[in-house]
C-alpha cells in the first residue's frame, strides 16, 4: 500500500493541506482500530510544577510585560502545560480544546494552581467567537492537528492584543512511526510536512515570525509496557499485538520516539 502522491501546490497552504491530507491513515486501517489512534491521555501532559525555562515560555513572558490586563487564550490547551508555565506571570488564563477530558483536566490543574480560568469546549478557528481575545495567545504542539493552517494560524492572530507564541516539532510529531506503519501494515508514508512548511504558510499570511530553534529536555523514562500500549494503540493494533509492537521497537535501529527540536515562532498582531 502506497499513499504517496505528486503534489502540485499552488500556494503554501495548498502544499500544506495536501501533505496533511496524504498522511491521514487509511480508512480500511482505522476501521479494523480497535481505539482511537488520535486519542490523548491527559495523564501524560501534566504541567511541570516547576516550568521549564523555554523560548516559549520566554517569549511568553516578554509579551506579557507589556500587556495591560495580562490575559493569555491557550488554544489547544491540553492540560494546561503553556498557559500554566505562566503562574505568576498571567492574571487571567483561558482554554480551548476539542477534547473535554483534555478541558476537565485543565481546570483542575488551575483550580490546584489557584489561577482564575476559564474553559472552552470547541476546536480552533471556529471557538473564536466564544474565547474572544486575549493579550498573549498560545498554541504549542497544535499546528499539525490541523489540515487547514492558514485559517487557523489567521486566528491565532486575529484574538491576540499583544502578541502570539506557537510552538512546534521541525517534522511532523508521529513521523517517527512511519516505519512501524510500514512493518505492520504494509503502508509507505509520504514526506511528513514540517516547520518551515508553517513558516511559509505564515509568510504568505504576512507574517514574518520571529524563529528560534532548541531542543526541549528528555521526558521521563516511560514504563516498557506502557509505551508498547500506547504506540499499539497509535498503530491502529489490537492491545494483544503489543509484545510485537515492543519487539518491534526495541530492534529498530532509527528514532523510536518524537524528536526532541522544537521551533518557537512568535509575532505582533
């Protein structure tokens, strides 16, 4: 099975959309998944109680100084690791996610922080017109969640007063699975799209982000058979495949997790 294509693209969004597109797992592989392969655990994205020192949060943290209200709208918010990073910093936070377990676990992490919240069932652009604005907007790990770049990032803009952080891996977060789709699966995933691809779409918004590249610290060690249960679970397997899959991966010989780089883009609205 084979899902690369020639891809004419007239513009960076287009290009964009269409790499999104070409790596959308096939559907007769999602019908026979027994879960959600997009499904997160909340668990996993809890926030540091000490927040790592990151350009995002850097850059977060200098928009801030010079808002007047210093309200932040986290889209995509997860559990709340970007907005807050920022205890201390914000007054005020606000978070949009399409998941509503993602949303209760945010707010129990601001109840537990003690910070003034609010939360947003919807997914981005479209819950705009139910957070409003906000001085600083936040958007870390979303972007490839979404085909449609342009709007979205369009967006980010359009809420933010003072400026808009977004954070993102340089490739495509799951690319790293492709060769394990291939083992299992048969299937040959095409080139993933990556930041400078964002990039562009921006630039072509007229944005000119500023850009910085880093790498992020290494997560903790993770449980054998957690792990072996969750890539099951993103490979569209059965659970019982999971001592296959973590054969699998402990003899692959290339990345057997996200890569670590990250680039930080932010700009002025």
């Amino acid at each position: 099975m084979d899902t690369s294509t020639g891809m004419q693209a007239r513009t960076a969004a287009d290009r964009w959309t269409a790499l999104m597109a070409a790596r959308r797992v096939p559907d007769e592989i999602l019908a026979h998944a027994p879960a959600s392969p997009y499904r997160q655990d909340p668990e996993r994205f809890r926030p540091a109680v000490e927040p790592p020192d990151t350009p995002s949060r850097r850059a977060a943290v200098a928009f801030l100084g010079a808002s007047p209200d210093r309200t932040v709208l986290d889209v995509g918010c997860g559990v709340g690791a970007a907005s807050l990073a920022l205890v201390g910093e914000a007054r005020h936070v606000m978070g949009v996610d399409p998941a509503s377990d993602m949303l209760a676990a945010f707010a129990g992490a601001c109840l537990d922080r003690g910070m003034p919240y609010q939360g947003v069932l919807g997914s981005w652009p479209e819950a705009l017109a139910d957070t409003g604005t906000a001085d600083v907007v936040l958007c870390h790990h979303v972007g490839y969640d979404t085909d449609d770049l342009a709007p979205f990032a369009a967006g980010l803009g359009a809420a933010a007063h003072t400026g808009v952080v977004m954070e993102i891996h340089t490739e495509h977060p799951q690319a790293w699975l492709d060769p394990f789709f291939e083992r299992f699966h048969g299937l040959r995933r095409p080139a993933p799209p990556t930041a400078e691809d964002a990039i562009a779409v921006l630039t072509e918004l007229g944005v000119a982000p500023q850009v910085e590249r880093w790498t992020a610290e290494a997560r903790p060690t993770e449980d054998p058979d957690a792990r072996a249960a969750r890539v099951t679970r993103r490979l569209c397997l059965p659970p019982e495949r999971a001592g296959d899959v973590a054969a699998a991966l402990a003899a692959h010989d290339g990345p057997t997790a996200p890569p670590r780089d990250r680039v930080t883009l932010t700009w002025r609205p």
